[in-house]
C-alpha cells in the first residue's frame, strides 16, 4: 500500500516496472490483462475489496514475454496511489508506424 495511506485497504493502482506483457491476479481476484509497451494505460485499477491487511495479499503474475525486472531475480510490481494513462512507449509508436508501413505497402 503506498505511503501516506492508512492502513485499511483503500482503491490503488498496480504498475509493472520492467514488465512486458501478461496477465495479474490479486488475491485470487482476476485484475487484468498489462501491456505497458501498447498503452495507453501503465497501471491497473485494484479495487479496495480485493486487498486485505488481516494476510498477506497473493500477487500471481503471468508473464508472457519476458520481465526485465526479474533479469536479477527481484520481481516485483509497484502499487501507485495515481494512474497511468495515455502513455504510448517509443517502442510501441515505432511497432506502429511499422505496421503502418507495411499497411501502405500492400494498398
């Protein structure tokens, strides 16, 4: 829970530093599909009633590429008190204008 939160569950978000793709549950609870690269969203919304403090809280995370955070064996995600939206990598607009390369190509 991040800092200058009380200690009961409040709504948060869940962010993936070094993250690539994949899936995440909380708690048994399914969050959601990331794909920070693709945007337009870096965070997802975790919702109070999926938190506890009474256990620790089971982060599952399936990673479907590869985690570059994991790369020294410290995988983590970063819970954030704000969201992260309309973000667009550099990687994914160069994915993109590829993309649209090859669209013109075959006009």
């Amino acid at each position: 829970i991040p800092s200058g939160i009380p200690d009961l569950p409040q709504d948060t978000f869940i962010k993936f530093p070094g993250w690539t793709k994949g899936q995440i549950w909380i708690n048994g609870f399914n969050l959601g599909r990331y794909w920070p690269a693709r945007g337009p969203q870096v965070t997802l919304y975790v919702p109070v009633n999926i938190l506890t403090t009474s256990a620790p809280n089971n982060i599952t995370v399936l990673e479907l590429e590869h985690a570059t955070s994991c790369d020294a064996g410290n995988c983590f995600v970063e819970f954030v008190d704000t969201p992260i939206l309309n973000v667009i990598s550099e990687n994914a607009i160069g994915k993109i204008e590829e993309f649209s390369k090859a669209e013109i190509g075959r006009a």
